[in-house]
C-alpha cells in the first residue's frame, strides 16, 4: 500500500509548481509492474462538482543491500488546477472577488502479480488529519510568481519550500502613480492565504460557499487634485488630459488593475489582401477576373508611457507589457472625457526587442508599446 503523500513545495498561485512527494509500497519481487497513480479533484467555485485528473509514474526501484527498495516520486499538479481555471473568463468590469479553485489529491499503488491487476492499493489523501480518516480541501487562485519571487521562498524546518499570498500588485513604489480625476483607479486588495489553508469537506462531497474572502480588485475615484494614497499605492492626481487613455488589465497574481495613460496616439491598419483568379468560359468579350479578398481588419495604436523612473519602466516592460487581457476604454470622441465608456479588448504587441535602459544615452526612462485591437472594424 502506498505509505504516504506529503507537499513538499508549492504555492497558492497555480501558476507556479505544486509538487507532491508519494512513497509507494515496499519493494515486492512477485510484482511484473508496480505504479503509483495520482488523482486530483479540482473545481471552480462556481462548478457543480469537481473535474478528476489522473498523473501516474512507474514506481522506481534502487538496491538496498541484499535486496531492493522502492523510492518515492515527485508529482507537479498544477497543469490540472490550470485547466479549471481556464473556463473562468475575466472582463473588463471587476467582480466582487475572483473565484477560487477547491481541490484534494488522493493517491495509491497499482501492480500486477501473475497476471492480476490490483488496483487502489494503499489510498492516501491530502490534505487530511494525522490518521486519515477525515477528507479536507484547499484553496488555490489564478496567477503566477516570478523566477526571482519564486528563488525567495521561504523552506520550513521539514525542507518544505512555500510562498503565501499577501500584496496581489507588483507597482512599485518608488515613485507616486499619475493618475486622472475623477476616472476609476483600479488596484488588487491585499490577500493573505497559505496553501496550507484548508477546510473540512462535508461527506466526501463538493462544498461552494468558502472562504467567503478571496483576491479582488477595488474601483477607486479620486476627487480631488494632488497627492494622494489608497490601498498602499502613492498616487499623484491630475485633471484629465485631452490624450488620455484608461487601460485594465489582468497582472500576473491574477488580479485587475488599471493605467492612466496620457500619450499621443499613431492609429495603423495592418490589412492583408490575397489575390485570387476566378476561372470561367472565356469568350471574346468575356474574360476570367481576379478577386481580392481582404482581412485582419483590426487597429493597431502606438502609445507611449511618458517618463518614468528605472523602476516604473522594469514594471511596465515585464509586468503590463507581459499581461494577456487588457481593455481600453474608448467612447466616440477618442478620449475617455465626460462620456459612458465602452471597454475594448485588445493586445499588448511589444516590440521584438524592447529598450529597457541605455546607460550611454542621457534620456529619460520611457516604454513605447501597441495596442492591437481585438475586433474588427473601427473601434470608436
């Protein structure tokens, strides 16, 4: 029977590894094949039940002395929490909270001896208590840790690497944020979680409801000109400008946040056309005729950041630059002055090599970028 299953290194954040060490049955010469399977329940908050996912490896086999002994196998489940969280779909209106994803891992031994397969062998679960016999989940929420967040990990004193979940922003500080009055700013609520974070599961059944807290973004408006401070972000207020742009997006813990934009703005249409001949009986006054079709009939704009201190440009380049979903919020007049916005989806396109510093130039920090609309047609 399998002999036990412990997290050996993880995070709530499932967009980084979530690694599970199981120690299989002791070794058994009789056995033609001996394999440990993995098996994750995992769930959206707002699913009815939970979605199974199997992982399996061959039990690995050293010598040990006079005979052999079975060694223990290292399991990454967070492709299985990625998959649940892939059917949540983000828009550009924050929710209450962001849904978390609820799952348990169980696993146990499988082999064959003379031709009969024994299966379930040894079933162990985690998260559980101490002898087994209650069934708990745990919490996991969408987003990922940087390389370098991830090489800071704190390790316990039985070598488990963990990383908890407390600021959901990457903005940095050294400087305060311009931002417009009167228009929406929207930042990430700090959120303290461990994966170690649990619940009792209610008869071996899918439970909704809990934690009633979780990751969100807040909308905050500012009233007044100068400076000013909210959720821990040092802001700088400004009357908006005649090229202002309000852009959200989704950051890298998961969570939405906005960028006050003043630039001016270069509007290109990369239309593709393709060249097709269609044939017919020819005649002397009829003749065969070319057809062309167009597509990609989609904006690109060239935005600019403004100046920037070292800091904000790093943040830019590798946090809003590297972002999947963002919206722009566009009304008929270009601007987003004294109107009802309609939120645009588009894309981030960097550069293939975008400048980040040039230590023998004297200029300022500054990150230019485009926007590729995503719909067709004019987008205001």
């Amino acid at each position: 029977m399998a002999q036990g299953i412990t997290l050996i290194s993880g995070s709530p954040l499932i967009g980084c590894p979530i690694v599970y060490r199981v120690t299989p049955a002791s070794y058994n010469p009789n056995r033609t094949f001996h394999r440990i399977i993995v098996r994750v329940y995992a769930g959206l908050e707002t699913d009815d039940d939970y979605t199974t996912f199997d992982f399996s490896t061959p039990v690995e086999i050293k010598p040990s002395g006079a005979s052999y002994s079975t060694q223990p196998a290292l399991f990454d489940i967070s492709s299985a929490l990625q998959a649940v969280a892939d059917k949540y779909e983000y828009e550009a209106m924050p929710p209450t909270r962001y849904p978390y994803i609820k799952f348990r891992v169980e696993a146990w031994d499988e082999w064959m001896v003379d031709g009969n397969i024994s299966t379930n062998q040894g079933v162990v679960k985690w998260p559980t208590n101490t002898n087994n016999s209650y069934t708990f989940f745990a919490y996991a929420f969408m987003g990922a840790w940087t390389d370098l967040e991830r090489m800071k990990a704190s390790v316990d004193q039985g070598g488990v690497e963990y990383l908890d979940m407390s600021v959901m922003s990457r903005k940095p500080s050294s400087s305060p944020e311009v931002v417009f009055l009167d228009t929406a700013f929207i930042y990430p609520a700090q959120f303290n979680r461990s994966i170690l974070d649990t619940d009792h599961l209610s008869e071996g059944q899918f439970v909704s409801g809990a934690p009633s807290d979780g990751p969100k973004s807040i909308s905050y408006t500012p009233q007044a000109e100068g400076a000013d401070t909210v959720g821990g972000h040092s802001l700088y207020v400004v009357p908006q400008p005649t090229d202002a742009y309000l852009l959200r997006f989704i950051n890298g813990m998961g969570c939405m946040e906005s960028l006050h934009v003043e630039s001016l703005v270069k509007r290109e249409v990369p239309i593709q056309t393709d060249k097709h001949t269609v044939a017919k009986q020819e005649t002397l006054k009829k003749f065969s005729r070319s057809v062309v079709r167009k597509s990609n009939d989609r904006e690109t704009w060239s935005l600019t950041s403004g100046p920037l201190d070292r800091e904000w440009a790093s943040w830019y380049i590798h946090e809003f630059l590297m972002s999947e979903q963002v919206w722009i919020g566009l009304n008929s007049q270009f601007s987003i002055l004294n109107s009802q916005l309609i939120w645009i989806p588009c894309h981030v396109v960097p550069e293939e090599t975008t400048l980040l510093e040039d230590q023998t130039k004297a200029q300022p920090y500054e990150v230019q970028f485009k926007l590729e609309m995503d719909i067709n047609g004019s987008p205001i």
